[in-house]
C-alpha cells in the first residue's frame, strides 16, 4: 500500500518498463526516501530504486522541491535541507 498526500492508502499502479512514461515524484516520495525513521523509508527506497532499474523518467517541480526543504528543515534539520537543495 502507498500513502498519498492526503493520507489516503491505495495500491501501487504497475509500472511499465517505457522510458517515455515521466514520473512525477512529489514531497512524500522525497520524504520517505531521504529520512530514515519515516514510515514509508523502505518503501520509498524501494520504489525509487525500481524505478531507476526501470529507466524511468523522473520529474519534479520547485513547489516540490521548496516543500521538501521546508519539511526536511523542521523534521530532520536545516543541514539535511540544505544538502537536499
């Protein structure tokens, strides 16, 4: 199960191995991926690592981005930000 932004459980969509599929990777995926203790890290780890052995491409936007950093900042520390920027 993956959980949404929005708290929502659901069940992971297939990925398909085309290289022009774009991904777009949100806060939460960002999250869970660079803090250890989250809930999802192995997950996260785990999905990320899939999707580079599958070649796909990954996008983000600097809302995303900003997000990221500002809840890196208040959860883990300003360091881990700032290496995240």
């Amino acid at each position: 199960m993956v959980r949404t932004a929005h708290g929502v459980e659901q069940q992971p969509t297939a990925m398909k191995s085309n290289s022009s599929q774009m991904v777009l990777v949100d806060s939460d995926a960002f999250i869970a991926w660079l803090v250890e203790d989250d809930l999802l890290h192995k997950e996260a780890v785990g999905v990320l690592k899939t999707l580079q052995e599958t070649k796909q491409v990954t996008v983000t936007t600097n809302l995303v981005v900003a997000e990221t950093a500002t809840v890196l900042s208040n959860r883990v520390g300003q360091d881990q930000a700032r290496a995240f920027l």
